[in-house]
C-alpha cells in the first residue's frame, strides 16, 4: 500500500508514547506508524498489543542514539515526520545517573535531528511537508512560588489568560516565552535537547514543533511514577513514601487529552514554534495521594480512611521544584485544544484500569515483560 505519511514515533513503547501511536495507528489507516523503541525498562510492547497486527503499524527495536541506524531507517521507509518522546524521565534517576540522561535525551535528540536534516536535505522537495516534532516537559521552566491572592486561602480557583477555570496555587504560570531554570539534571538534559531542536531550526531550517507539557497520569504508565505506584502500593498495603510534607504542586493531564494536544500540533502547530500543554489542574501531592487512597479503597470494598496509615514522610528529594503549573492558553487560542476530562473522572479511570489490568501492573514490577521481550527481539 502506498501511504499518504510515514511517521516515526520515537519512545512509542513507553507511557505516553503508546498511547499516541494506538491514536494515529487508528486514526489514521493511511499513515505508514513506525514504532521506534529501544525497549530499556520503560519500554513495554505489551502496551500496543491491540495495534500491533495493524497493517500500518510497525515496530523497530533501535537506539536514537545509533545515528547510522536511524537514518537508515529514514531511507528505508521515506519517513517525512518525526514525533520524538524517547526520553529518560525519571527525576531520582537522573540524580543518581546523570550521564545516561545526557546521552539519551541530548544526543539521541541530537542523532535523530541530523538523521532527519540530512535525509530531507537529500530530497527533490526538501523541507516540504516535513516535520520533527520534539515533545519536552515543564520542568525546564524550573519552579513557579505559590503566591495567593490577598486574603484567599489555597487551591483558589483562578482564570488563565484565556479564560479556563484554573484550580491554582498561584497566581503565576508557565507560558512559553518564559526563561528556561532547569534544577534538576533530568529537566538539565530536556532544555539542552529543546535548545538543539530550536538551533536546528534557526540554522538549517529544519522544520520543528516543540511542546512542553506537565504531569501526565492515565494507563500503561510505569509504576516507578507516582499515581501507579501509589495505585499498586495501596493494593498491597505498602508504605507510600512521601517527599518532605507533600507540599509540592503539580499540574496534572490525563495521558489521552495530551495525545489528541500532539495528534492536533503535528498536523496543525505553527513551523518553529513551541506550544505548552497542561491539565489547569494543580495537586498538592499529599492531597492527591489522599485521594488516590480514597479511591482505590472505595473501588476495593474497603472501609474508608483503611489506608491512611499507609502514608509516610520521607526525607526531601534533592532540588524539588516547589510547584509546576502550565497555561495552556496560546494552545486554546490558536488550535482550539483542552482538556477534555475532570480531574476526578480521570482519576477514577485510571484507578479502575490498574485495578482491572492487575496481570499488566504485576508483570511489570516483576520485570517478566522485559525478560519476555528481549527473548523476542535477540539479534534483531
């Protein structure tokens, strides 16, 4: 079959990059989606099962970093659009290994830009109908104070520039002219990769699009982040290890609304520009968990308040940003996305589907998936 587009999706087997293939696989029978995934242990192909006997859908097993790789691949199948979330993401582990974050997220970006620079430049049309989409994270912008307005107690619900109910901490936000403090070296990394793209634009004009988006939350996410985690922990009755006092705010968006932000920006954002993508919906985690254990316990037949005790105070991380928030505004304004779900519906989703995907959580932390996987794909 001859494809209208040939879209790579890098990071296609992790969380948030699972669920933008299943989209475009669905969405679009007419694109050639070439599923790029080192599969490291983030990486899990048991999250695309129901598209992986799609006729457009294929998965490659490969490094971002292996340039030669990647633009073999590029030739191969005549790719003319990249969205690139392969990423190291884990803030704890980029504390304990910064150098493997630096060679991911810095130089497998680097790897793919001039994989896609030097193919299209080889082309008739060139930059034509081409696009690399680089997908970042708030944390770039570093922290935001949690600064109320005069005699109103927190969360206070507020209005961004355009208008959106804002369930808020503060009354600044991160928007995307905003100066980038990256304090950790994960978020060190994700600046440095979003600085490359933009210099790749600005001297070859190439043609980019860049996204900073906050938290994400939804299925298939892997319990190593905080709501999974906390979901499967409240299962089995474990601790819930919580930073400090649990005063930290974070903007929270539902993994689907944040997929439809990316399927909408490829197809329509603006050559060069950036974009920022959040929920309007800040969380102090200690507040959040509570709710998580409400819910699990609700969803289990538990007596309210069972888990309660499950909560503890640990020490600080270090360089925890005091709160995340995002306004989404230009995003609303110019191509008309938001959020298309409460957080409280989201969050009972998500708990539902951890708790009704039970043998996916379990051979997650067990590690089968991988040992399953690398079975698989040896020698490919």
């Amino acid at each position: 079959m001859d494809y209208k587009r040939s879209i790579i999706i890098t990071g296609g087997a992790g969380f948030i990059g699972s669920h933008v293939v299943r989209l475009f696989a669905n969405k679009y029978p007419d694109y050639k989606i070439i599923c790029l995934d080192a599969l490291t242990y983030a990486g899990n192909l048991a999250n695309l099962k129901d598209v992986e006997e799609k006729p457009n859908y294929r998965f490659v097993k490969m490094d971002i970093c292996d340039f030669d790789a990647v633009y073999a691949l590029m030739q191969q199948e005549q790719v003319d659009g990249i969205i690139h979330l392969a990423a190291e993401s884990h803030v704890d582990r980029s504390i304990k290994d910064p150098f493997t974050f630096a060679r991911t997220n810095v130089l497998g970006t680097l790897s793919l830009l001039q994989a896609a620079r030097l193919y299209w430049e080889s082309l008739p049309e060139k930059y034509e109908g081409k696009r690399f989409y680089h997908i970042s994270t708030d944390e770039v912008y570093g922290a935001l104070e949690m600064t109320c307005p005069e005699g109103v107690e927190p969360p206070f619900t507020t209005k961004a520039s355009s208008g959106k109910r804002h369930l808020a901490y503060g009354e600044r936000f991160f928007t995307e002219d905003m100066k980038y403090q990256p304090h950790s070296p994960y978020s060190a990394a994700k600046a440095s990769s979003d600085h490359f793209v933009r210099a790749f634009h600005d001297t070859y004009g190439l043609p980019v699009v860049v996204t900073n988006c906050s938290n994400n939350y939804g299925p298939y996410q892997f319990p190593e982040k905080l709501i999974p985690l906390f979901i499967n922990n409240i299962r089995h009755r474990k601790p819930l290890p919580v930073y400090g006092k649990g005063e930290n705010v974070r903007d929270w968006l539902y993994v689907e609304d944040h997929a439809r932000a990316i399927d909408l920006i490829f197809h329509e954002g603006q050559d060069g520009d950036t974009y920022n993508i959040g929920g309007f919906n800040e969380w102090k985690n200690i507040d959040l968990i509570r709710v998580l254990i409400a819910t699990v316990d609700r969803l289990l037949g538990r007596p309210e308040g069972a888990d309660d005790d499950l909560i503890t105070f640990v020490t600080d991380r270090a360089g925890h940003d005091l709160r995340y928030a995002i306004d989404s505004t230009k995003l609303q304004k110019e191509l008309g996305w938001e959020p298309s779900l409460q957080f409280e519906e989201g969050i009972e989703k998500t708990v539902r589907w951890y708790l009704d995907h039970q043998d996916w959580l379990d051979n997650v932390t067990s590690g089968d998936y991988q040992k399953y996987y690398e079975t698989m794909y040896a020698g490919r």
